[in-house]
C-alpha cells in the first residue's frame, strides 16, 4: 500500500495509534470540518457528505498516491468525486492532508470563494475535473483511466459515486466501455447510503442486485462496511491487484454519520439550513471538543 499520511502521521507518532485509528481520526475531522463549512453557507448537502468520510479519509490517507507539491506531476493518481455535491467533505479531505488552508475551505459557496458547493477543476489544483452533473465525473474518470493506459503511465483512477446516481444510463454506459477497454486502472467507489434526496432508493428506482449487475458488466466487484477503515484499505490492496478488468467497491454506509438526527434521514440529503445550535450539537455528537467547535465555528 502506499502510504501518503501526512498530518496523521505526525498527530499519531507518539501514541502508536494503528494505521486504522489514525484514519478514524482523520475522517472524524472531515466531518467536523464539513458541518461547519454547510454552517457558514448557510446550505448544503450533510448527509452524503458525512456518509463518505471514511472513504476519503482512506483514499487521501492511505491508497492514492497524490501529494500537494505534486498536484501536476503526471505520474499521480487521479480522484474524481462524481457525486459533486458531497464537495464539502472533499474539500475538508484537502484541508486536512495540505492541499488546501482549512480557514478558506470553510467559506463554501460564498461569492468569490474557490470553494463552491461542486468542485470546480479551475478553481482548486487538487479538483481534477467539474462535476455536479451524476454520471458524468464517472465518464471523466473512465476517459483518465483509458488515456494514462495508452500513455503506458502507471498511475491510477479512482472515482465516487452516490448510489441514487447509479440510476443515471450514463453511469452503465461507461461501466460498459471501461470493461471493454479493460481499465485494471480504474476503481470506482460507490457510497452505498440507499438514501437520495427524496425518499431510500428502493422507493424510486430499485439497484439491487446491485453486485450482480457490476460482475456482468465484467467489473471486480467488492462488498463492504464503508466504515470499517480495515475493510476500506483490504478493498483497496485487492482492487490494485486486479488486472484484466476495472474494480467497483460497493461500500454500504450510513448517511448523515455519526450525527444521531441525521443518520438515514432523506430530510439532511441537502437543501438544509443548519442553525447554531444544530451544528454545536452535531459536532458534539461527533465528539468535537468545546474549543475545537469555537475554532471551527467562530470564523
């Protein structure tokens, strides 16, 4: 695995926490830093954005092989977050491991900010593409993998998508075409919350059998706890020793985690104004300090 710790790393030295503990960390920090950001916006999308921590926490922490003085270097892997309206916790991800200030990352969607409520590829250098439009970040993604195969370039591509997109045709058409091109390069994440902005997902477009219909699309496909960080990184060793087909990493979460009111509430998808007392509340919940809420808060 390559390791790209890098605040983790130092926090955790002088208390011998496990690889595991320290992401827990991490990803509990991206949520804290993601409430506040919706907080300060005074809207935004909570739920699908507290679902997927983990999974970034892991990738920026753990799997991708992307550094802040490489942003360009050809040779980095590439994340792209198809689901753009999670943008928050990305842009508390890039807080957190120095691709971004963290103070700046909390003015999301104010007039004027780099960081808008979906990423914007000229905006931030850690955005490799826009996205916003579901399906789309995954053809994006599909079109990396595909041209970094034909450059020889060993790099990798990952991807996130939110369940309710996967009722997009667009994300079956480059399901499709990335196994015809065998992309062995291409991981793609799915936060499986069975939530969207309505209603579960059942009740509008049923997935299931999910895992069956990416094995016959000719996909590697994993099923897990997308909160358990052991689960996270053993998925993601088996998905870089795949060749001859792209992997698919079916992690069924909890949206709105780790905020009790939140959790498996369509109401907290998105289009939420949060008061201040909420956010106290939530990041208590989440086990933020007094002073660490004050710090997040008072901006």
């Amino acid at each position: 695995m390559r390791v790209s710790l890098q605040r983790s790393v130092t926090d955790a030295a002088a208390t011998g926490q496990s690889l595991e503990a320290r992401l827990e960390a991490v990803a509990r920090r991206i949520r804290c830093h993601t409430l506040a950001a919706i907080f300060h916006a005074g809207s935004g999308h909570p739920g699908g954005a507290l679902s997927c921590a983990d999974l970034l926490a892991c990738l920026y922490g753990a799997e991708m092989n992307v550094w802040p003085h490489g942003i360009d270097d050809p040779a980095r892997d590439r994340f792209v977050l198809s689901k753009g309206h999670a943008a928050p916790a990305l842009y508390a991800a890039g807080a957190e491991f120095g691709f971004c200030d963290a103070r700046d990352a909390l003015a999301l969607r104010k007039l004027g900010s780099k960081f808008q409520g979906h990423p914007h590829v000229l905006d931030l250098p850690f955005v490799e593409t826009s996205t916003g439009s579901l399906g789309q970040g995954f053809s994006v993604a599909m079109g990396m993998a595909l041209g970094l195969k034909l450059q020889r370039n060993d790099a990798r591509v990952y991807a996130m998508l939110g369940d309710g997109e996967l009722q997009e045709g667009e994300v079956w058409e480059a399901a499709m075409a990335s196994a015809h091109h065998t992309l062995d390069n291409l991981c793609i994440l799915i936060d499986y919350n069975k939530l969207q902005s309505d209603a579960a997902n059942d009740s509008i477009m049923k997935l299931e059998p999910l895992a069956a219909k990416w094995r016959a699309f000719g996909w590697a496909v994993a099923e897990i706890d997308g909160h358990d960080m052991a689960a996270i990184l053993s998925a993601f060793r088996d998905a870089a020793a795949t060749t001859g087909m792209p992997s698919v990493i079916i992690a069924h979460t909890v949206k709105g985690k780790g905020v009790p009111v939140m959790e498996n509430v369509p109401a907290w998808h998105g289009s939420v104004k949060m008061t201040r007392e909420q956010t106290q509340e939530a990041l208590a919940a989440l086990g933020a300090s007094t002073e660490e809420s004050k710090e997040l808060l008072d901006v």
